[in-house]
C-alpha cells in the first residue's frame, strides 16, 4: 500500500461486505451493515488509471492554502457520509441514492477548489450517462480514474445505464459484494 489514503479502501476490500467505517484515534473503525433492499450497484471501468498520491499531494497543498475552505469541504462529505450510514441502517434506498448523490457532487466540488480532477472527464461523462439513465454515479477511491460506481434503486435502471456505458466505451466490471474479503490462498507444491 502506497500510504498517505484514508485507508478505507483497503479496509473495505480486506472485510469484505458493506462496512461503515469511522475514523479513531490511529485506526478506522468498522461496523457491519448492508446496502438498502434493492439498492444496485455496478461497477465501472473508466479506461484511466489514476495515481493517488499525485491527487493527496495536491490537495496537501490547497489544505495549507485554504484551510477554512477544506474544513467546510470536509464537513460537507461528511455529511453525506453520515447521510450515506443513516440510509442503510434505515433500510431506505432512496436516502441512500440521494446521499451517493451529494457525496459525489461534493467529491467534485473539493477537486474545483483543489484545482485536483477527482471527477475526471471520464467520471463526468459516467455521472452524465448514469443520470440519462435514471442512476446515480460517483468516483471511487481517489476518483480522477480508476474506477467508478453506478447506483440504482431499479433493476431496469440499473441495466439501462450499463447498457448506455458500455455504447461509450465504458466497461461494467464484475465485483459483487461479498461477505469474505481479500484472501490470499496458498497452496502446497508438490514435490517432483
């Protein structure tokens, strides 16, 4: 691992399943939970790999800059967080939608004022797709690349923005959650 990230990433695909995941005192905090009742979620290749530590180099600099502005930034995606949590411990897939929604509006208003491409074109043009759709899509990770999420509250819809994605180039990666992690299975050789 590169350092310098949240982690979360890595604690989500270490757990495996949905995890709310809070910070502490040297460590993140996790506690079980699970998408709202028909909540999909697709994955999508951007086709652009993104370097995360360009990304947190960058906005290390707009934190020292402007730190009432990153403050105000932060509260915001914590809000939608928290909006996030509250929507499946309620079982409320619509919430759930709306705070994806906003978490992702708010990713790209910190990458405005970072002068970083957290909502890179690609992601732009996924968002765009997705809400032609009836769906909602966000930047995953460092976002600017990578990998980013499609979410609906409808099969149909679901479908219907893959279907789009894929027109423009974009590929629905298989990624279903899981409830076991990231593993590493050893197997014994043989000798000859």
């Amino acid at each position: 691992v590169g350092g310098g990230g949240s982690g979360v990433d890595v604690a989500a695909s270490a757990l495996g399943g949905v995890h709310v995941l809070r910070p502490g005192d040297a460590q993140l905090h996790a506690s079980a939970t699970a998408l709202p009742s028909g909540v999909q979620l697709d994955v999508i290749w951007t086709g652009t790999a993104a370097s995360t530590g360009s990304f947190l180099e960058r906005v290390d600099a707009y934190v020292r800059s402007e730190p009432a502005s990153h403050r105000r930034r932060m509260a915001d995606l914590g809000q939608a967080a928290e909006a996030v949590a509250a929507a499946c411990v309620d079982d409320d897939a619509s919430r759930f939608i709306d705070a994806i929604a906003a978490y992702g509006e708010g990713l790209h208003a910190l990458g405005q004022d970072a002068d970083v491409p957290i909502v890179s074109e690609h992601h732009a043009e996924i968002v765009r797709i997705a809400s032609s759709a009836g769906a909602v899509a966000k930047p995953s990770g460092a976002g600017g690349g990578d990998i980013a999420l499609c979410l609906s509250t409808s099969r149909d819809v679901a479908l219907a923005a893959t279907e789009r994605l894929a027109r423009a180039g974009f590929t629905t990666v298989r990624a279903p959650i899981t409830p076991l992690g990231a593993s590493v299975h050893a197997t014994q050789r043989q000798p000859s």
